[in-house]
C-alpha cells in the first residue's frame, strides 16, 4: 500500500465485531511474547479482547506498507515516556500512534513525521466539566463554562481528545502539564480553526502544529495532531479506512461541512 508524505492514514477497528473465533485464533501468532503475557495481565475479557485487536491491527497495518515483513515480525521500541516506534530497519519512514476506547482502536499512520491520536467514547459515564479545573488550562476552563450548559460536555472532550493527541505527538505523556498550553476555537466551530497557544515555559510553537476532530456518529470524538512546520491543512489529506485486521479493508467516506469531520460507516 502506498502512502505518500502529504497524506495521513487514520485505520479504525471495531473490537466488539471482530468475534470469530477463527480470526483470533489467526491473531495470536503475530503477538510477540511480551505482548501475549501483557493481554494475559488484563482482568476483564473485553479488555483482553480489544488488547488482542489493537496488536493485530499494529502488525498487520503496518505490513500494508511493508508487505516484505510479516505481521509477527515487527519489533518495536520504546522511549522513556513508553511512545512505541518501529525498530525493524525499513527504508520507509513510518511513524505511527494508536487509541482506543469503548468500541473502537484506531491507528494513525504518517511518514517522518511525529503525529498523535486520541478517540474518546463521549457517552461514558462519570464526570467531565466538573474536573475540567483539575487538567485544563485557566484559559480553558473560562472558555468551556461560558458556553451554554448543553454545550459544555461536548467542549470537554474537544478539549480532552486534542491535549491527548498533542502529548502523544510529542511522545512525552503526561510528562507535559496539561495546564501549559491551551486551544481555542473560532466562534463558528469550523474544524479548521482549532488555535494552540503555550506558555513561556512549554517551548513550544504553534506554527509547528496542525490539528483535526472528527465525530463517529455522535459517540466517538478523534483527535489528530501532526509537528509540522509552517503548513496548512490544505498541505496534506486524510484517509479514513474500517479494517478488520489481515481480513477486510473498507474505505470511510467523510463529510466535508464545517465543524467536526463526520465520518460515517465506522461501527
């Protein structure tokens, strides 16, 4: 499968469809044994489930584009944060990042560059605005409760799935506080407006930034981030795919109306 270096692939698994029995038993040689002793160390049945899918989804995507590597060949690495990166020697520059949340894993593939992904379930139960204070940034929590009250749920996790992808993206986690750099929307909500702006003491730039949210039905909220330097999104194009891994491979059409990227035919 080609890619090309203005391109970036989101790959979405729906973990509670994929339940033939045949097909796990497909996906439990391509886990190294660190990942099989890890999917044995989840309490939960679903959780083990899902652990198994989000492998063979790493493995057998990545085997698209390097189809001379088999699923169960990849090696990966890890930096001091815990961000995996590809250890094979390839000439392709591959970087990649995943999430996952109820019903859905999702993988974002890039060449070269640092990108980030963050997919919440944004019918979850527990609380949301009430501890907006506890991660966001002042600027952020005074945006977020002067909207309306129906309005805030939904800016809670803009807010939540956007900070997630940037840390990732950064591969430092929650090394980075949460507090020490803020987003801003423009008043129309256009998908394309989405600002970052740092404190002193991050180092950052948002020059260097480019960010995306796409809505799967109204229950998923995806955030992207991509370093990058002084481009726009009409640089690069995305392209959405449904896999079932090493099985299925079925192309998402989405919306282009302002707001978040709707996409459809996801679950």
């Amino acid at each position: 499968m080609n890619i090309d270096a203005r391109e970036i692939h989101l790959w979405f698994a729906c973990d509670p469809e994929i339940n033939d029995a045949g097909i796990l038993a497909d996906y439990f040689p391509m886990l190294a044994a660190a990942e099989r002793q890890q999917q044995q160390r989840f309490h939960f049945e679903k959780h083990r489930h899902q652990y198994l899918i989000t492998r063979a989804l790493v493995r057998s995507t990545l085997s698209f584009y390097v189809p001379e590597i088999k699923p169960w060949q990849w090696v990966f690495e890890k930096n001091r944060y815990g961000k995996p990166s590809i250890e094979n020697p390839i000439d392709l520059p591959l970087r990649f990042n995943l999430s996952h949340t109820e019903g859905i894993v999702v993988m974002a593939v890039m060449l070269a560059r640092e990108v980030g992904v963050d997919i919440e379930w944004i019918e979850r139960d527990g609380q949301t605005v009430e501890i907006a204070e506890s991660f966001f940034s002042s600027r952020e929590v005074e945006q977020l409760l002067a909207l309306p009250a129906e309005r805030q749920r939904g800016r809670f996790f803009d807010l939540w799935t956007l900070k997630e992808a940037y840390i990732k993206a950064c591969g430092m986690g929650l090394s980075i506080p949460l507090d020490q750099f803020s987003f801003a929307f423009a008043e129309n909500n256009e998908h394309d407006r989405i600002a970052i702006s740092f404190d002193p003491q991050r180092n950052d730039q948002p020059q260097g930034w480019l960010f995306w949210q796409m809505l799967i039905h109204h229950t998923h909220k995806v955030a992207l981030a991509l370093k990058t330097e002084n481009a726009t999104k009409d640089d690069y194009s995305l392209v959405f795919r449904k896999v079932v891994p090493g099985r299925s491979v079925i192309d998402i059409p989405a919306s282009a109306a302002p707001g978040p990227i709707e996409l459809h035919g996801v679950c």
